[in-house]
C-alpha cells in the first residue's frame, strides 16, 4: 500500500508540473512565421510543455452560436465517444461509437501520464462499439426513433453501404452485414470480408471507409503505428497506406 501512495503521490506532482506548464505565454506569432522565423532552443524536458484543454460539455439548452437565420438543436444526446455519422438512402442516420481498443500495455511510466493527460482531455473513456440509428422521417429536428442498430463491434469506425451489404471497418477487420432498407437492428453476425492491422499494438487505430463509385471496391485509410517509428518498423507493415480491396474477395493491395 505504502509503495502504491508513493505512486500516486508521483503521478500527481507530475500531473500537477504538467498543468503548471501550460500557463506559459507562447512567443509572438509575428516570430514564428516568415522566412526566418525564430525558433525556440531544443530543450529536454521530463515532462511535454504542452496545453491540455478540459473538457467543457453543453448545459442544458445551450446551443453553439450560429450564422443569422439558421438555427440548431441535439438530434442525439447519450451516445459513448460519437466518432462519425453515415446516411442511409432512406434518411435513417447512422452514428458510430467507438473509442481505442486499449490493446497497447503499460510498460513506462510514459504510459501512465499518457493516459492520465488523455483522460483529463476526454480521451479515455470507453467507447460503446456500436452503431446507433437516428430516424428524424420528417425532419423536423426531433427524432422518433433512436435504437441500436448494430452492437459488439470492435472499435468500429468506417461504414459503407453497397447494395444491401453494409461494411463496418472494425479496428482489426471488415465485416459485411446484410441490410433490409427500414430496418432498425442488424441481429445475424456479419462475415469477415478481410482482417486489417489491428493489435497487439493499435497507435492509430481508427479505419476510414469508402466505396468505390461502381460499388466493386473498398478503400480504406489505416494510420501509421506510431508517431516516429518509435515502435520499430516492422510494427508499420501495411499501415500508413489507403488499402483497396475487392469487394467479391476480399484480397487487398496498397493503392497510396
């Protein structure tokens, strides 16, 4: 117990250096730009003089501020790390949750202030891996119907409707579900159409998805598996890359 105390102990005076830093005044933005601009010494630092801005969420009846004559209002509340939505022919609205699998383990204590600067900026919450559907049929901003459409994803992202197959780009694979225009919820599993780079490490884990216009190919964008190779380069095998894969088979080559 003592020995954990301690640990706390350090990671709070660390959080708190960490916070303490980001008060310093930046230098003029007229130094920093032009031909020669004036750039800062290299320094070492224990801990990133950075800024972490706090999560700040929308009270009740609060509203962004918009151009005049336009107006805005939630169509959802309630959702788990809302990463992006995806409209279907008919007008149901599709809204991906998701965060990171959180495959990487804790090796330094880099690791833990990482995670203890991601959660103070909203970061480190669990993500719901699924997919909400929105039905708004006459569009008057209140939705009759908000259900889950599609559950026990893994860290899904990108979706992409062909025909009657919807493609969910999962962190680490494909997966083709069969869809019945004005359903509310896909119940049957889906079929692995090609596996993806996912763990045992995932840095960027997100995997955006896109039809082609004939509808016979797939591309999709999969981050690099680290900042600076810091993970070795054989950690990056594939990634950085847009994939395109065929549809029919599922085999893939590196389009860019």
């Amino acid at each position: 117990m003592r020995g954990l105390a301690i640990g706390s102990s350090v990671l709070a005076i660390a959080a708190s250096v960490l916070l303490s830093s980001c008060g310093r005044d930046p230098a003029p933005a007229s130094t920093q730009i032009g031909a020669n601009p004036r750039l800062p010494a290299q320094q070492q630092y224990l801990l990133p003089p950075m800024k972490v801005a706090p999560v700040s969420s929308w009270q009740p009846n609060e509203t962004p501020t918009v151009a005049a004559g336009m107006k805005i209002a939630a169509l959802a509340t309630g959702l788990e790390h809302p990463r992006q939505p995806y409209v279907l022919p008919n007008g149901d609205i599709l809204i991906v949750e998701a965060n990171g699998p959180g495959y990487e383990p804790i090796t330094r204590p880099k690791d833990l202030i990482m995670g203890w600067v991601q959660k103070y900026a909203g970061a480190g919450a669990k993500g719901g891996n699924r997919i909400t559907l929105i039905r708004d049929a006459d569009g008057d901003g209140k939705p009759e119907l908000k259900t889950v459409f599609l559950d026990h994803l893994v860290s899904p992202f990108g979706v992409a409707l062909v025909g009657n197959d919807l493609y969910v780009a999962n962190t680490d694979a494909i997966v083709r579900y069969p869809y019945v225009t004005g359903e509310t919820r896909i119940t049957v599993p889906g079929q692995v159409l090609t596996e993806l780079p996912g763990g045992p490490i995932d840095h960027h884990w997100t995997k955006s998805l896109l039809a082609s216009p004939d509808g016979s190919k797939l591309y999709v964008g999969i981050g690099s598996n680290s900042n600076i190779t810091e993970n070795g380069i054989g950690e990056e095998r594939e990634r950085a890359a847009v994939w395109e894969v065929d549809r029919a088979s599922g085999a893939h080559r590196i389009y860019a």
